[in-house]
C-alpha cells in the first residue's frame, strides 16, 4: 500500500483578497472615550467602565477599515524587518541589496552594485550580524561625530556639547539632554545621507533650542529646508533599519 503523500493548502494565498480574522482585547478602566491600538496581531480596545459589549462591538466594527490597514502594514513591517542573513535584504542608503556572505581571512564589508557582501572568515549569521554592527558603529564616529561638532560650532553652541554618544535604542534616533549630551542611533547610517544630515541637525539645534517650538523648527528649516520631507521618509521607512 502505497502512503498518500498529504499536500499542505496555502490558506494564505487562497484568502489573500479577504480580511485577515484578528483578535481583539477589551480593556476597562477610568476613561471616558474609546480607542484602538494595534500590536502584534492584536486589536486592543481600551474603553470606559461602562461600556456595554454591544457599544464595543460597535466601535470595533466601524473600525473595520482602519484596522485592517494597520494590521496589513505591521505584517509588511514584518517581512521587511532586516535580517542579517545570506540571501536577506537590506535596505541601504534607500536602495535594496542582497546580502552575501564572502569567505576571507579580512574582515570587511564590501558595497558593489545591488550586493552587499560581508566578508569574514567562516561566517555564521550572529558573526555577520556584529561585523554590520561595527561596520555602522565606524561609520557613524567616522561622519556623524565631526559633522554634529561642525554644526554645533556654525550655530556658536560647542561649548554645549558635553558628549557626543553612538547608541542603538529601540525606538528613537537621536537624543539631546539640557546637559549637553547628544545621542544618535548609528543604525542611522543605514539612511541616505540626506536623512542623517537631518538627524545632525535635529539634535544640534536643541542646543539653541530645548523643545520643538516654532523657533526651533524655523532654525532646523534654515539649515535643513526640506525637513519635513524627511521626517515622512524616515517615517515610511525606519523599520526596516532595526535589526
Ligand atoms: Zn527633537
């Protein structure tokens, strides 16, 4: 008797033109409004103790719509989340690359046409992982510290400056303390130039300016005019520069 062999059904591509089912979560507690929040495949509705199910259901329904969306956009911001990894792609400097792994007894990460190559010796994903980390972490001493000085001594401001910091954060680009400690994410360098610029110039101006009032957009916009284009930029894209 021959064993039949079982074909796995892709419900996904089959359902690719319905909704995506989600599951949502209710959450009571001393508001007077409803509102949703989307994360990891979740729909958190968060209400008023009173709410009645019914009111809820309601809210969530008339919903529908965006939360589709957003549920659509995490699960892209998924996909495209970087993987250091042979075959992965990375999204440099606005242009996408397939990652390679090179053998060589050098360490180096080399940029030619639509690849991007890492070279090591017997390379394994977590090795090649660090080796991009450092690779970033050169970059970013390398341009954004003098740049960043540059910019602090054009404005009359370097005496404010009491540390330049390179770090990865989870969540934020760049940092400025009223103590003079400015902080940039180096992941930064995965971004065009353009956009780094205006991370530089962002921070740098909080030393003449501790908030984001009109005077500081006003000195941001005069050194950086097209500003705004790059927030949306950095916007659309910086997920997928966190690995
Ligand atoms: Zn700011």
């Amino acid at each position: 008797m021959s064993k039949s062999k079982i074909v796995p059904l892709n419900f996904a591509a089959v359902n690719q033109q319905s909704p995506p089912s989600f599951s949502s979560e209710v959450l009571r507690s001393k508001r007077k409004t409803l509102a949703l929040y989307i994360s990891h495949k979740k729909v958190l509705v968060r209400c008023p103790q009173r709410a009645s199910r019914a009111e809820v259901q309601e809210f969530v329904n008339s919903n529908q719509d965006w939360i589709q969306n957003r549920l659509q956009e995490e699960s892209l911001h998924d996909q495209e989340r970087l993987r250091i990894e042979k075959g992965g792609k990375i999204f440099y400097r606005a242009r996408e690359l397939t990652i390679e792994f090179k053998e060589g007894r050098k360490q180096r990460i080399l940029i030619n046409g639509d690849r991007f190559i890492i070279q090591g010796h017997k390379l394994t994903a977590a090795k090649a992982r660090v080796q991009v980390e450092d690779y970033l972490i050169d970059k970013a001493s390398e341009y954004i510290i003098p740049r960043a000085r540059g910019l602090a001594r054009y404005l009359g401001v370097d005496r404010k400056i009491s540390e330049i910091k390179l770090r990865k954060t989870k969540t934020k680009w760049g940092h400025c303390t009223s103590a003079g400690v400015v902080q940039y994410n180096w992941l930064i360098m995965l971004a065009p130039y353009s956009i780094i610029d205006y991370m530089i110039t962002h921070e740098v101006c909080h030393l003449v300016h501790m908030d984001h009032s009109r005077r500081y957009w006003n000195l941001v916009e005069s050194i950086c005019p097209s500003h705004s284009h790059y927030i949306d930029w950095l916007k659309e894209h910086e997920h997928r520069y966190w690995f």
